[in-house]
C-alpha cells in the first residue's frame, strides 16, 4: 500500500511542477493568509480520484471543500498543497501529504516535496525514510537546537500566546527558523534539519502524514498539553526530536 500511494503522490507532483499562471487565479478563504489556487483544487481532484481506486471502502478527507462526516475505519487525509502561500510565491517550499490512517491513527505517511524531488513516508512499526534511505532525528539537546515554529496565520486570536511561546522557546534554543509548510517541518525533525517545532492550532491535513514519519523517526509529537493527538481532529502541535521534549514545560509555564 504504501509503495502504490507513493505511486500516486508522485504523479500528482507533476502537476506542481508543471504549474504557470498560479497568480491568475487565486481565492481568499478565511482571510488572505488563507488562499487557494485552482491547482489545490486539481491536485485534491486527482489524488481523490486516484487514491480511493486503491482502497475503495475509505472515506477522504482532503483540505479543499467541504468536510464530509468521517463514518470509515480507513480515511485518506489529504492536503493537496501544503504551502500554497509559497507556492503562489514562487517560492519552491511546498509539498503534497497524504496519510492513510485507520480509527484515527496514521498508518501509512507520505510527504513530497516534488521541487526538491524529497519524498519522505513511514510506515507504522516499520520506521520513516527520505528517498528511500532511512532517516532518524538528531541527539541534540535544547541549547544546541533549531527551532521551527508556524504563525498561527489563520487563527490570529491566538498572535500573542505565539509569540510569547515562540520568544521563550527561542531564548532556550539555538535559533529559529518559519517556512510556511507544516507537514515539511514534521520531516525536517525528522530527518535531523531541525529539533522542534511548534504551532498553536494545526488541522488534520497539516499533521496526519508528518507525525507519523517523524514518530517513526525517533522523534516525540504531543499537544501543548502533553496529550496525544488525534489526526481527525484540529489541535496544538508541539514535536521535537525527543531529548528537547523537555521544552513543553515552558509552554506549561506560560
């Protein structure tokens, strides 16, 4: 199953890379941090239609339309364009992330990134890979980290509680970096480009491909709570390579 959905999210990033004009037809949703293009909606339509040849029974779950109520075991939990406000940019740094979980658990993982030609997935119990060669986090501790946070760009009720977050986590780590693309921030803990990572209010499709690959990589995912995430559902995010797990106590502090 995996190999079949790699099949797939490879093909759909030719789409990506053969995309022109992407200014021309751009959407606000929620606000103007919140955009789509009409090849997030033509990548959803393609892995849709693609993904549920491969398993007919599951229910899809997918960023762009509407939401309908998720009654399966099996769900494909989609984002077609994981960085649309770079990709309208130009900006290189976007990826397509396809999870396939079951009761609400990831079972199958994969992140592409088809500017890069990156392509990393997991399995359940059977570890993460980066291009096929398998990949694990770093044993860095906090002061030696590099921390990735988002911005909580469509939730700005939630501005101040960020960077407050973002200051105190920043002063305890080595530096910072943002790149706009959440599912790729899950891979770069995981493939020891960076230690932790941190965002205020992420969705299924942000989080369902990425926590599994970097869980399978050696790293740690939890709610700024310190409880377990469920991929079906919206939450805080707080994931890092497991020694700067320790972190959250900041946040728990605040």
């Amino acid at each position: 199953m995996l190999d079949k959905i790699i099949r797939v999210v490879r093909d759909a990033g030719e789409l990506i890379r053969c995309a022109h004009d992407v200014e021309q037809d751009i959407t606000e949703k929620t606000n103007p941090a919140d955009v789509v293009t009409k090849y997030d909606v033509a990548v959803q339509k393609f892995l849709r239609r693609e993904l549920l040849r491969l398993l007919p029974e599951a229910d899809f779950l997918g960023e762009e339309g509407a939401q309908s109520q998720l009654t399966q075991p099996w769900c494909f939990i989609v984002d077609p364009i994981d960085g649309t406000a770079n990709f309208v940019r130009g900006m290189g740094h976007s990826n397509i992330s396809v999870a396939l979980a079951k009761n609400g658990q990831t079972e199958y993982a994969v992140v592409y990134n088809p500017y890069r030609d990156e392509l990393f997935s997991a399995r359940r119990g059977e570890g993460a890979w980066l291009n096929a060669k398998p990949i694990h986090v770093t044993d860095h501790d906090a002061a030696h980290a590099l921390l990735i946070c988002g911005s909580t760009a469509y939730d700005r009720e939630l501005t101040d509680r960020h960077f407050d977050m973002m200051k105190a986590l920043y002063n305890r780590c080595a530096d910072y970096r943002r790149f706009g693309a959440a599912a790729l921030d899950f891979c770069y803990l995981a493939c020891g480009r960076a230690e932790v990572f941190f965002e205020c209010r992420l969705r299924p499709w942000d989080i369902a491909a990425g926590t599994l690959i970097l869980t399978e990589a050696g790293g740690q995912v939890t709610q700024m709570d310190g409880s377990a995430i469920d991929v079906t559902q919206n939450c805080s995010i707080f994931a890092s390579n497991g020694i700067c797990h320790g972190l959250l106590d900041v946040i728990r502090e605040m």
